[in-house]
C-alpha cells in the first residue's frame, strides 16, 4: 500500500467534503473511483521497482499520481494499464452488488467509474492513459513516428472535445500535451546531433529514454488494452441496457430539482 503525506490526505478530504455537496452517494463514487485508479498505477510501478510519491485528488481534473518514469517502456504500459483496470474493481463489485440487492443507484455507480475509465483508455496523446499506452507502443516502433502519432491523436482528441461540447476540457488538454510533446521533439533533435556528431545511426542515440518494448511486449500490450477497453464498454452498455444511467440516482437531489 503506496503511504501518502499529508498533503495528499488533505486533498482526499477535501475533494470528498466538496463532493458531499452533491450527496453521499456522488461523494462516494468519485472518492472510491479516484482513489482506486490511481492505487492502480502506485501499486504495480512499485511493485516493479519504480519509485512512487502517492497521489494528488485534483478538483475538477481528477487525479495526479507521482511516479518516476519508469526505465522501460514495457513497464510503463503495465503501469498505465494498472490504472483504469484497477480502477474498475469497484464498478465490477457495484454490478454484483446490485445483482444481489436490487439497489439502483450501485449500477448507476457501475456505470459512471466504468465510463471514466474507458474515457481515459482512448488513444488520446500525451494526456489520457490511453495515449500513454498508445505511445508506449509507436515509441517502441520507431521514435518519430511516435511523436507525430502522438501530435495526431492529440489533434484529434481536441476536435472530440470541440464535438462533444467539452471545448475548455479540450483546450486545457491539448495545450498541456503539446508542451510534453515539444520537449520530445527537443529531445529527438538534441539525438540527431549527437548522431551527427558520433557519426553513428539516429535510432541508436538515446538520450535518458525508456527501452522500447519487444514485438511480444507490445503485443501483449494492445490484447490487454483491448480486453480492458471491451469489459469497460460491456459495463457501461449493461446499465445503459437496463436503464440506470442517470446520474439523478447518485445525487442529492437529483438533477432536474427546482
Ligand atoms: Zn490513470
């Protein structure tokens, strides 16, 4: 179990008393939801020997976790898939749980953390765990057309923002993954001269870069991905299927009160 010092503890609380607002049993879902997901990705990097510092609620973001960047990219994927699989124990015990009881608003909960989880496993670059993922895998193959996957599928979650109506979100997002993606393209010049220099070939030159992953690596990577990816939907399409979606059911008052 990753320890956190106070300052993250603090953000706990506080972010669960400002969920309070909306009732106990929205409260509960976000904190539950939160806290899981990134025990995800502390437990697993720490136990493959990466150094973890535990994990910030952010109000309205969601939440950070701190991690060293882990040597390989292969242990990166397993670190970033460990988030939303984890992540969704909760929603997999809520589904069981209302099987059991009858009680709506748990498929209601099953569905929003298994959606928030497979929201952040889409293949949006440098941002989301998916993109993470998704990187981890095109890095692998060939660093260049990984940064400019990456500045694609950026691009293309900003318009999938602009879209869906979430066009703050979006802009805050891109902005943020663009100047993670400026300095790799640095980073790549800076390889490109040492090349030059040593007169030696491009692909060898690494400047403080996780190994990339081996095809069985990368392989792996995208089976797990696409597993996770079909339980979260198959959650999510489930409580559609049934009819307990609204968020009405995990709300004090529900949303439509006057
Ligand atoms: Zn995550």
């Amino acid at each position: 179990m990753p320890k956190l010092n106070i300052w993250q503890w603090l953000s706990i609380v506080i972010n669960f008393c400002v969920y309070l607002l909306f009732g106990w049993k929205f409260a509960v879902v976000m904190i539950v939801g939160l806290v899981c997901h990134e025990l995800g990705h502390l437990i697993v990097a720490k136990k493959m020997g990466t150094k973890t510092n535990g994990f910030y609620i952010v109000l309205l973001v969601g939440a950070v976790s701190d991690i060293v960047p882990c040597r390989t990219l292969w242990k990166q994927a397993r670190m970033l898939l460990a988030g939303p699989i984890v992540g969704n124990i909760p929603a997999i015990i809520a589904i069981v749980l209302y099987w059991a009881t009858g009680i709506q608003w748990l498929a209601c909960a099953a569905f929003w953390i298994s959606a928030f989880n497979a929201l952040n496993l889409l293949p949006m670059s440098p941002i989301l765990d998916g993109g993470r993922i998704f990187d981890a895998i095109t890095y692998s193959i060939n660093k260049k057309m990984g940064l400019c996957l990456a500045a694609i599928m950026s691009l293309v979650g900003l318009a999938i923002s602009l879209v869906c109506g979430f066009p703050i979100t979006g802009i805050v997002m891109t902005a943020l993954g663009f100047l993670i993606l400026f300095g790799e393209y640095e980073k790549q010049r800076q390889e490109s001269r040492y090349a030059h220099e040593l007169n030696c070939e491009y692909d060898d030159v690494s400047i403080n870069r996780p190994l990339p992953m081996t095809h069985k690596q990368m392989w792996m990577t995208a089976l797990i991905w696409l597993v996770a990816m079909l339980v979260l939907t198959a959650v999510c399409v489930y409580v559609w299927h049934i009819g307990l979606v609204s968020l009405r059911l995990l709300l004090r008052h529900g949303l439509t009160k006057r």
